[in-house]
C-alpha cells in the first residue's frame, strides 16, 4: 500500500501509545534489553498506536515465510495491517514479551501476560498471548480491553428484554442448569455475566463461585471455596445461606458437572460450556451425565452471534419492496430498512468517497457490534429429540416447530431495528471462502 507526503504528516502527527508497565503483578526491566529496546520499541509503539487508532479490538503478528505479517481485527474483521522482514518482526515480538513481563527468551512454550496502556488519554489493557506455531517459531496475539466499557449488564449489551425475561423465567423455580456456549471470541463470557444478571435480585439470592478476572458482579455474593472442602460440601454450606441461583466457571470437569446435577433440584446454575452451538453442548453434556441427567435438568442453552452495526452518521434509508419483505418474514407494513452507503458514481470526479463521507467509521461503514442471541431451551418436544439421538437436522426441525430464537431469526431483528444491514446479516451466515477484506487507507506500521 503506498504512502504519499499526507501519510507521512498523518504519522508524525498521530500520538504514540505510552506504556505504563506489565499487568498482574510481573515486573520488567527495559535497561536489561538495550538492543532490542533500540531495535524494536518505536516500531511496536507505533504500530499498537495505528491498531488503536483503527479501533482494532486485536492485533495479531503471524510469522510466514520469512516475514512477519501484522493484521488488526476491527469489529470481528481482519485488516491486513503491513508485513515485515522476518527477524525485525521477530525482534517486535520479543520487544512486546519483554513490556508484557515475559521471557523474551522462551520461544518454545506458550506465555500469556498484559501491558497497562494509555492512549489518547484513555487507558488500555493489552492483553498479550504467545502461541507455539512450531519449536522457536511463534504467532503474538494482542486482545485490547478498555477496562472501562464493560457489557456485563445485559442492557449494556443490548440484550432485548424479551430474551431478558425469558432467562429470568428459567430461574425463577430455583433449579436446573444455564448454560451458554459458542465459538472463541464471540463474547461468550459476557454473555455468561449477562445471563447470571438476568436473575431478579430482589427476589433471588445469587451467589457466584467463578473465577471472574475482577470484572464485578451486580448484587451477586462472592463464596470463597476453604481449603479442605469439595465441592459438594461447598454447594451445602450455600444451599443452607438460602441460595437461589450460582454462577459456575467454565465447565470442562465432568464430576463438576455430576456434583451440579445432584443439587439442581434445590438451586439454579448458570455456567458456560466449551462448544460451539448448543447442540455441541447438549452432546458434551450427554457425554459427561447422561441424556436422563439432562433430560431432568437442563433448561436451556444460550449463545450469541456477534453482528456489526451500521455507522449511524453515514447509513442510509431505504423503502423494502414486498418481495423482500415476504422473503425475511417481515410485517408488510415495514416501510424502512437501512443499507451502508453506496459508492459514488465512479463517473463523477467531483464525488465524495466513502472514507470522506464519514470519518467516524473511517470508510467502512460500520461501527460497533450487536449479538444476535439463539436460544434451545428444553421443552417437551425436544427433550423427545434428545432422548432418540439428538440428530442436528431435527433439533432444527423442533426448534423451529416450538417457535424458538433462532441466530438468523434474530439477526433479522437487528436488520428491522435499523442496527445493521441486510447484506450485513448475510455476510456474517455465509459459508467462509477465506477472503480477507481490502486493507483501508491508513499508514503501514512498517514504513
């Protein structure tokens, strides 16, 4: 991607990233790497500089043939970002280990750490991860959190009320299992905080045993496990403070799982689950318990689909015709839809780019992400398809018979909500063919 003299000014002129030190208590020395700190600081500074001013959510440096290259993830979007020779984007590598208090040395282990950050007068949590690709070769991933923008509470993260009263509902006997699900960095452990949030606290008493990472919890009751207690002994001491409802960290234990079966006839638990798609965790939940247990227990299984919202400042209104209508199931008297903008008339010289159209979204023109929420809850029908095998197709099949939420159901919802765009929601369900988008217009951190 080539630069030219307005680039040049846009980089002296962007202000640099200030580092403020490693997170979780790691300390580190910069005088100890006085090469690489001359090798590598200002490239790092100004390339995390670039994927903040981008509103990268992640930054991601892959070592391939020889190069590093550098992609910022914007609203679930991988941006090509530059690509660099291969030992100086291994020295960025080594720098960023070193500012994360990690062993810039260890090449063969997977390390996980973070750097306290400020940009632009806003504080960053960078948290930082190194995955083994091959022995000495690894892959740096950067996951940016602005400690203050949480989504914990479920109108923050614009979860609708009526998926809010129906959790509530499920709740509201004191019993059974929640379990939320899905794919890796789709913010399922938000989802998670959500659902627990959902429980009516003035009528409830919550109680939460999960490993939260400081994120707070609104009116839940932290317990502290003592030592030389199992786990069932722990359920007894909170059933006997009149508990209603416990938050569990990620399940991955099986006699977890059994010991929550035991009491979930007295208390209501909500936990996340390593699976993709309810479905997926139905079965792992078969393979742990047993279809009676789940049959018995389980109430219901939550996930999310993260979709991208329109800019407000540049989208555009557009009248549906019937066909189209007809088509999404749409109320006939749906009189407005919203698109992105379209390209100027390639005719006209004197038309304004996208990119000059709206500097708020820089082009794109999207701004932000919304979920799409899918929940399979455990009636009488689909308890029957559990019990005959679970067969995808008829999960499907049974889910649609109940008339329950489905992702493309409610991510059509997002579309009649003016959020998002038709074609938008069609991205997002489309097969994936590996394409990566166009990198926009933006200084590269190597040049």
């Amino acid at each position: 991607m080539g630069r030219g003299d307005d680039d040049d000014d846009q980089e002296e002129d962007m202000e640099q990233v200030l580092f403020q030190g490693p997170m979780f208590g790691r300390e580190t020395n910069l005088k100890e790497n006085p090469r690489l700190v001359k090798a590598a600081l200002v490239p790092v500074k100004k390339m995390i500089s670039d994927g903040l001013s981008r509103r990268a959510h992640t930054i991601l440096l892959e070592p391939a043939q020889g190069r590093v290259t550098i992609r910022f993830v914007v609203d679930g979007i991988p941006y090509p970002a530059g690509a660099i020779p291969g030992q100086r984007g291994m020295a960025m590598i080594q720098m960023i280990k070193v500012l994360a208090g990690l062993n810039p040395q260890e090449r063969n282990e997977t390390q996980s750490g973070g750097i306290n950050a400020e940009f632009e007068e806003v504080r960053y949590e960078l948290l930082t991860e190194t995955v083994l690709l091959k022995p000495g070769v690894e892959r740096l991933k950067i996951r940016v959190e602005n400690p203050k923008i949480t989504y914990l509470k479920p109108a923050d993260a614009g979860m609708p009320e009526e998926v809010m009263r129906q959790i509530r509902g499920y709740t509201e006997d004191s019993k059974g299992l929640i379990l939320v699900c899905g794919p890796p960095d789709s913010g399922i452990t938000s989802l998670s905080i959500c659902a627990i949030h959902c429980v009516d606290p003035y009528l409830y008493s919550v109680f939460s045993l999960a490993d939260t990472g400081g994120k707070p919890l609104t009116n839940v009751s932290d317990y502290e496990q003592e030592e030389g207690h199992d786990l069932e002994f722990s359920f007894d001491r909170i059933l006997r403070r009149e508990a209603d409802a416990i938050f569990m960290d990620p399940l991955t234990d099986p006699a977890v799982v059994q010991t929550m079966c035991q009491f979930a006839d007295r208390m209501c638990f909500i936990a996340e689950i390593p699976a993709k798609t309810p479905t997926e965790a139905v079965q792992q939940l078969i393979q742990w318990v047993g279809t009676d247990l789940v049959t018995q227990h389980l109430k219901a299984v939550i996930t999310q689909k993260l979709i991208r919202t329109l800019c407000d400042d540049c989208k555009q209104a557009f009248r549906p015709n019937p066909q189209l209508l007809k088509r999404l199931n749409l109320p006939p008297e749906t009189t407005i839809l919203y698109r992105a903008p379209s390209p100027p008339d390639p005719e006209d010289e004197d038309a304004p780019s996208i990119e000059e159209l709206c500097e708020d979204c820089d082009g794109v023109p999207f701004h932000g992400r919304t979920a799409a929420y899918e929940i399979l809850e455990m009636t009488d029908g689909m308890k029957e398809v559990v019990v005959n095998g679970l067969d995808p197709q008829a999960v499907k099949e049974q889910m649609a018979s109940d008339g329950m939420r489905t992702l493309q159901k409610d991510a059509v919802r997002l579309v009649v909500e003016g959020k998002t765009a038709l074609e938008e929601v069609q991205r997002t369900f489309a097969p994936s063919k590996g394409r990566r988008p166009k990198a926009r217009p933006r200084p590269r951190p190597d040049e």
